[in-house]
C-alpha cells in the first residue's frame, strides 16, 4: 500500500517537512512583516529559504508571497509557486485563489487567471472584483462587463472596487451611456460617500469625453480625498486646458490640500506647457521643501521644464546635483540639450554616460541615432552607434531597428538600410514601411514599387501608412498613374480613408496637375482635421496657386483653428504673389490670436520674409529687432531679404552681428550672404566669404554655393574666371550652375561659352524651355538671328513652350495680371491710353527706347510696338491709374526685368514723384526719383 503513495510523492517538487509549529510561525511572520515594508524582494528571498528547510506559507502569507511575484512581474517563479502548492490544502483557499487570479491578471496572462478563477471551488465578492479587474488590466474590457452580469446572477451587488473597474472599461470602449447608468448606480447606493476612488474613477471617465462634466462631478464630491485632486489635474492635462491645472493647483495650496508626487508631476507638466517660469521655480521650491528631492520621476520632470523654458542651465545644474541617476535622467539631458540645438554637448554627454557605466536604453540609442541622421557627416557616428546596439543587444528592438533603417536611408547609405532589413528575420508592417519611405525620400521610385510588390507578397499586409510613404514618392505628372493604381489598391482593398491618406491622396493629384479631382477628394471627405487643411494650402502655395491657398486659408479659420503651420504656408502665399494688403491682415490676425497661438519663432521668421519679399523692409526690421529670442533662421531671413533688396552693406553687416551674438551660420546663412553679394556687385567680398565658409567655419560647400560663386562671378563679368571655377569643382555641376554663367553671357554679349553651356543645361535638363529662351537671348543681343531661329524651331520640334512673362499689382485687395501686349483686361484702353501719356511725358525728359531688348528679327517700328507693351509697363499704368495716394507701386513680376523697362521705370518714378518697387525674378528694385536701388547692377 506504501508503495504508490511514494511514486505519487516523488511527483511533488516540494516537500513539507514536519517542522516545529514555532519555526513555522516564525517565517511566516518574517513574511507578513517584510510585506508591510512592502519589499517583495525581501518577501521572495524569504520563502525560498521556506522551500529549502520545506516550511510551508500559511493562508495569510501565500497571497503575500503571490502578490511579491505579480509587482515584481515574476511569472515563472509564481507559476512553479502554484504547481508546489497544488497538493497542498491551501489551493482551495478562497484568498489564495484571489490571489492567484490578481497575480496572473498582473502578468499579463488573462486565460490562466480565467481558469483559476473557474477552478475555484467558492467564491465572493472580492474574488469576482479581482477577475473583473484582472479583465481590465489585460484589455478584456467587454468581458469585465459580461462578468459583472454573471456576479449580479450569483446574487453579489458590485461594490465601490467593481464600480471602479467597471467604468475604466467604460472609459477604454467609450460607453458614455453606460458610464452614466454606473454613475446613477453610485449615488443610488451611496457609493459615492463611502469610497474616494469612486469619485475619481467618474472624474477620470467623464474627462475622456467632456472635461467641464468632470469638473461638475468633481464639485459635487462630499469630499475629496488627493487621489480626486489628481485625477481632475490629469483631466485638465489631458484636455490642453494648462490654465485650469494651474487655478486648481492654487486652490488646493489655499484649501491646505496635502498634494503628492502625482500632484506635483502634473502641474510641472503644466508650467512647462504654459512657459511659466516663475511658477515652476516655486513648485520646485515645494519639491524641495517637502522632501520630494529624491523623487527621480519629479526631478526628470523639472529637468524638462527647464529646458522647455529655454533655462537649460538649470536642466543642466539640477542633472548634476542628482547622485544617483537613472537612465532616464541621463536621457532626458541629452533630449534637453538636441531640442536647444546644443548638438556636441548632447555627444558629449551620451558619451560620459556610457563613461561613467551607464548602460543606455533603447530611448537612447534611438535618440542618438535621430541626431545623427540630421547632421551630415553623422553616418560615422550612427555606424558606431549601430555597434553600441549591437553590443548591448539591442539591435533586434522595435524602434532601434526602424531608426536603423532610417539613418541609413537619410544619409544615403541605401545599402545599409537594406542590408538590415534582409538581416531582419521578422519584419514587422513598421519596418517595411520606413525602407519604403527611405527609398521614397531618395527618389528611387522604381526600387518603391518593387519593394511594395514584394511587401504584397508577403506575410505582411500594406496599410495606410505605406499607401502614404509611397504616394510621396508621386510628386509629377510623371508618376500620375502609379498614384492611379495607388488609390485603386486602397480601394480594392478596403482600406480606411482616413485623414492622412485622404490627404496625400489629395496631394498626389494635385502635384501631378489633376487639380480637379484633388479637389473632389479634399472637398467630399467629410471628417477634415486641420492636417488635411494645412496640406490643401500647402500644396497650392507649392505649386504657384498662391491665390487660391488664400482664398481656402480664409474659408478655413470660419471651420477650423489654425495652427502656426496654417499661418506660416498662408504668408508663404502673400510671399509668392507679393499680396501686401493680405500679409498685413495675416499680421494682425497673428496679433489678435497671439493668446491662442502663442510666441512662435516660426510664425515671427515667416512675417519677416514675408515683408521682404512684399518690399516692405521697414516692417521686416521692425519684427526681427523686437525678436525676444533669434535663432539661426531669423538671422537667415534678415539676411536674405537685404540682400534681395541690394542692400549689400547691411546684409554683410547682419551677418558680422549674428556672429557676434554666438550664432553659427549655417549653409543657408552663406548661400544668402554670398547672393547679397552677388547682387551688390561685392565679388572679392564675395569670394572672401566663401573661403571663410570652408576654412574658418568647416562647411562643405553644395551646389548651391557653387552656383552663388559662379553667379557673383558673372555678374561682375568675370565670366573666365567663373568658367574656370565650374572646371575645378568637385563635383559635377547642376543646371543653376551653368544657368547663372549662361545668364552672364547675355548680359556681356559673350557668345564664346554660350553653346558649350547650352549643351550641358540641355544635357541635365531636356524639357525645361527657359533654357533654349536663355540661349537665344544670348544669340538676339549679340545679333546672330539665324541661330535665334534655329532655336526656335528647335523649340518648336521639341513641343517645348516658352514661359509667358507676367508681371502683377495689388489694388484694394485684388491681383491685376498682365502679359506683354495684353488687351484682355476690363481697363484696357484706359491703360494704353495712361501708358501712352507716360511714354511721350518721359520722352520729352530724355528717354530713349532701347530696342536692343526686343529679341526678334524685325524693323524698328514692330520693336517699338513690342517694347510699349512689356507687362510690367502695363501694371505701372494701371496701378497709378487706380492706386491713389502716393504710397509705392508694388509690381512683381516673374521673369528677369528688361533694360528698357528699367529705364522706364526709373523716368516715370521722376515724372511721378511717386516710388515704384519692382520684383522680378532675381531682385527687388526700387525706382525713386530718377534712380534705382540696385545702381543699375542687376
């Protein structure tokens, strides 16, 4: 008979040895008291000294020790727990079943924690709240409530910890209607009064849907205990409202509330939102008054604050006076010191953490490898990078891998990206959908949609945001029928229009000239967000409907709130059409929504070069030397305007005063500093200055430096030397280069180098018309008229067509266009008659038409009929027949200014004592009293 009781033994790992009563009760009192301490550590270094001396836990201390195992997310040690405990009498016990089910909810594991919770042989109330719970944790909500329906019909009325557990599911599956029938319930049965996270359960469920509703609850409490304080702060936060958090956090300072660390994180949050310097230093001053110095999760908080308030110096004093940081701290120095653009301090500091044995996380690795992709000699770097990951073991992970894959798109180490991409066994819908953006960014269509083919192939299913990476890549007419079939697939497929598909689906047509049916798209999809707005306008602005990205930006704020992107792309389209009325009321609308929209530098930079490219540099100063705080593109953008304007001197002076001020230039700060020079005739300035690009300030210069130096060169008719620049760069020339030597040779009448470069502009560029327009000026002013007609037949064999010149004024609101010889606007004879006035008045004052800029083989009098008619005499014409007062004209025009226009120009502002502003297609000019800004040096 002994025998299978032995077999049956040998089965049970753990053996309870007859032990005195007393040692028993000893550990087990070890245990409870450990448990006090809440150290569950402690608690499981404990028991298994219990298992080695085979001392059994009693009714009391196993939950204890179950639920060491779940907040120390010890699943397997708890699973071998409960196997051990299975021949044991205490299984049936109901707290220990509870137990069981709390622990195995808490790791995750819903089906085990379910079928304990069915195996158990009785069960209360407190067991069903633990499986509802449990239900909840794991992301049951629909089966939380189908429990609750089961409780009621074993005859147990929930109880506060029910209601509590039932209105987070509520909350998660947006059940406003049952959210309110458990709050019916509640004050029914007066739970309201008998439990504190009941109330702020309510608060936390009505914030999700209505804050004001929260609020209301939140007032009508009998008390509140913190735990309510906090979830009406976390409310507020979570609805943007930071001026709320901020009144109620005064008022519980004033009502003598004891706030807690929660409080405390909330309201940091807050002051950082809000830029509220002052108020944050005094809840720092609470931190430290009220013991909470060594709280790591405050002092990251307030380390962020700091930095968000442009304080990094704090940030960096408070880093360095914690003794024991974590790695979060570390990171969010290092996130402090990428967003204030310190870039070798960041380095710097990621390197002295691993110094100083700090082993990074995946948030490190990933932020460092972010940073580098935005610098351009970062692929070095990131390689290393790629080793730390792979050292720490963390290449594999999620995010390290697609940030991976990305640096090595953006800095065009292509092979890099798809080299971890094959090495990656498991490639999940992100990780296909970032080397699809990668190869999209770098323009390899092709290699696009043979990955997506692939991609369909696949285990992994498309989604929308592949859809969107793709149709990026459909940005001409070109690609028009990829994005056809594009948008047939989410079709055939059923995937969801939602707001940002929708939108690039809009942007795809509109960019390959389907306007009409991007319209369609934009105007039919009901649920437009303000993404889909921006995009809209967006997409006019960069495809030279500046008109119409105003009107829709006007119809736009009567539906939705504008963001400062909204703003921004609306004063690029003033910008454009150089639409001063509409740029002033832009400001002012910026002016009457500062309180809503708050300071931002972008929105500030944006009016600058607003103003400037309007002809406005008064105002443009004005805003740039109010500036509160500059960055590099402030000082771009003064820069760049002054240098439109011609005015050489304060350019280079701006540019000596941002240095000055400890900013460095950027590659944009050269290439607006070397035109300023260029268009003042500043050459060996100019020339100066780009050795000081490359020596004193270590930039590798681009193609657009390049082409600003052959320009400067030209212009100065140096045009040699300018060709003998092209031949010593080091890499191949672009179209701008050899078009601003080209240019050059019209204007020097230099025929030598005029089909060489042709050749290469045709080479790099076969469609693109200005080109052939440029040559044969070049062969029309130097008179050699049988290669201007072979040009044009060339043209014309080509289907290539001539862009027309257009010059356009603004009067009371309204855009006026022009053509040359146009006849077609309502005020045509008042304007050849205006025009002819002004022609024989300026005539009578010295003016000589100059038909050497009528580039056609025809007799004098065809040219002079011609040269009459140029837009931009037109827009003059009218605009001093219709624009009263004597403010200045503002003419833009889209293509170069011709000689003989200059020269009207510069007559008729004497004869009209009137200035007239002028901006063509390289610069501004400004006519006043016979003579113009640029010195007759354009």
């Amino acid at each position: 008979m002994e025998a299978p009781v032995l077999l049956s033994l040998e089965k049970v790992p753990f053996l309870p040895k007859k032990i005195p009563k007393h040692e028993s009760e000893h550990w087990n009192s070890v245990i409870k008291h450990q448990a006090k301490l809440k150290t569950d550590k402690a608690i499981l270094s404990t028991y298994a000294h219990m298992e080695a001396l085979g001392i059994l836990p009693n009714i009391t201390t196993l939950p204890l020790i179950f639920k060491a195992c779940a907040n120390f997310q010890a699943l397997e040690r708890g699973k071998k727990i409960h196997k051990d405990m299975m021949s044991s009498h205490l299984i049936n016990d109901i707290r220990v079943g509870t137990s069981l089910v709390d622990f195995y909810s808490k790791c995750g594991c819903f089906e085990d924690a379910k079928y304990v919770f069915e195996e158990m042989p009785k069960r209360d109330l407190v067991a069903w709240n633990a499986i509802i719970l449990g239900c909840v944790e794991c992301l049951e909500y629909v089966a939380a409530l189908l429990l609750v329906m089961e409780m009621q019909e074993e005859n147990f009325r929930p109880n506060s910890r029910t209601v509590v557990s039932l209105l987070m599911a509520c909350g998660e599956l947006w059940e406003l209607g049952l959210g309110k029938g458990i709050h019916g319930y509640c004050l029914r049965n007066g739970l309201m009064d008998t439990s504190s996270h009941v109330g702020s359960a309510l608060i936390g469920f009505y914030s999700r849907f209505d804050v004001t509703t929260a609020h209301h609850v939140f007032r009508l409490l009998y008390s509140r205990s913190i735990v309510c304080w906090n979830s009406m702060l976390t409310g507020y936060f979570d609805a943007n409202d930071f001026v709320k958090i901020e009144e109620l956090f005064v008022r519980m300072l004033k009502e003598g509330m004891k706030y807690d660390n929660v409080t405390l994180l909330v309201i940091i949050q807050a002051c950082a939102e809000m830029g509220h310097i002052l108020l944050g230093m005094q809840v720092h001053q609470l931190v430290i008054k009220h013991g909470y110095s060594e709280d790591l999760h405050i002092l990251n908080a307030l380390l962020n604050f700091y930095s968000s308030v442009g304080h990094l110096k704090c940030s960096s004093d408070l880093f360095t006076s914690v003794p024991n940081k974590d790695v979060v701290l570390w990171n969010s120095m290092i996130s402090a010191y990428i967003e204030n653009g310190f870039i070798d301090e960041a380095i710097y500091m990621f390197t002295k953490m691993r110094v100083e044995d700090i082993i990074p996380n995946e948030s490190s690795i990933v932020s460092m490898l972010n940073l580098f992709a935005g610098l351009e000699n970062g692929l070095r770097n990131g390689k290393g990078l790629h080793a730390c990951a792979i050292k720490y073991g963390m290449e594999s992970c999620t995010l390290c891998r697609h940030a991976l894959l990305n640096i090595y798109g953006v800095l065009n180490c292509i092979e890099g990206s798809l080299k971890i991409f094959s090495e990656t066994n498991d490639s999940d819908v992100v990780s296909w959908n970032t080397l699809i953006s990668v190869l999209a960014q770098n323009e390899l269509r092709n290699q696009v949609m043979l990955l997506f083919k692939q991609m369909q192939e696949s285990d992994v299913k498309p989604n929308a945001h592949t859809v969107i990476s793709i149709l990026a890549a459909c940005d001409d007419v070109t690609f028009l029928n990829a994005g056809r079939s594009l948008h047939g697939y989410v079709v055939k497929n059923g995937l969801q229009l939602n707001a940002p598909l929708n939108t690039a689906l809009t942007e795809m047509y509109i960019n390959c000239g389907e306007e009409a049916i991007a319209k369609n798209l934009f105007e039919s999809f009901r649920n437009k967000d303000l993404i889909c707005w921006n995009a809209m306008i967006s997409s006019y602005v960069k495809n030279n409907q500046s008109h119409k990205a105003l009107l829709l930006f006007h119809r736009m704020i009567l539906e939705v709130e504008p963001n400062s992107s909204t703003i921004i792309n609306a004063l690029s389209a003033c910008s454009h059409i150089a639409i001063l009325p509409q740029g002033l009321r832009l400001h002012a609308y910026i002016m009457r929504r500062e309180s809503l929209l708050g300071f931002d530098l972008s929105v500030a930079n944006a009016l600058i070069t607003m103003y400037m490219r309007c002809g406005c540099i008064r105002y443009a100063e004005f805003i740039f030397d109010a500036l509160k705080k500059r960055n590099p593109v402030s000082w771009n953008a003064i820069i760049a305007g002054y240098g439109m304007h011609g005015r050489g001197h304060d350019a280079i002076l701006a540019f000596s005063q941002m240095l000055e001020e400890g900013f460095m230039p950027t590659e944009v700060t050269f290439v607006s500093a070397l035109s300023a020079c260029s268009h003042s005739g500043w050459i060996e300035k100019g020339l100066q200055l780009y050795r000081s690009m490359v020596q004193d300030f270590y930039l590798t210069p681009k193609l657009v430096h390049y082409a600003c130096v052959v320009d400067l060169l030209s212009r100065g008719g140096r045009l040699d030397e300018a060709m003998e620049f092209i031949k010593s760069m080091p890499i191949a020339p672009d179209a701008s280069v050899w078009r601003a030597l080209l240019g050059a040779c019209r204007v020097y009448m230099e025929t030598r180098y005029a089909k060489i470069i042709f050749e290469k502009l045709v080479e790099l560029e076969p469609t693109n018309a200005g080109n052939y327009i440029l040559l044969s000026n070049v062969y029309a002013a130097a008179g050699h008229w049988s290669e201007v007609r072979k040009l044009r037949i060339l043209l014309e064999k080509n289907g290539l067509v001539k862009p027309p010149g257009k010059s356009w004024i603004v009067v009371k609101n309204e855009l006026h266009q022009f053509t040359a010889g146009d006849k077609s606007h309502p005020e045509s004879g008042k304007i050849y008659q205006k025009l002819s006035y002004l022609m024989s008045s300026i005539k009578r004052r010295g003016y000589i038409p100059d038909i050497r800029w009528v580039l056609h083989d025809e007799e004098p009098e065809e040219k002079l009929r011609r040269l009459f008619s140029h837009s931009e005499k037109l827009a003059i014409a009218f605009g001093l027949i219709n624009a009263g007062g004597k403010s200045p004209l503002l003419i833009t025009k889209n293509l170069r200014i011709c000689g003989d226009c200059h020269e009207f120009c510069k007559y008729v502002s004497r004869l009209v004592g009137r200035e007239i502003i002028l901006r063509d297609g390289s610069r501004f000019h400004h006519f006043r009293d016979g003579v113009c800004s640029c010195k007759d040096y354009w």
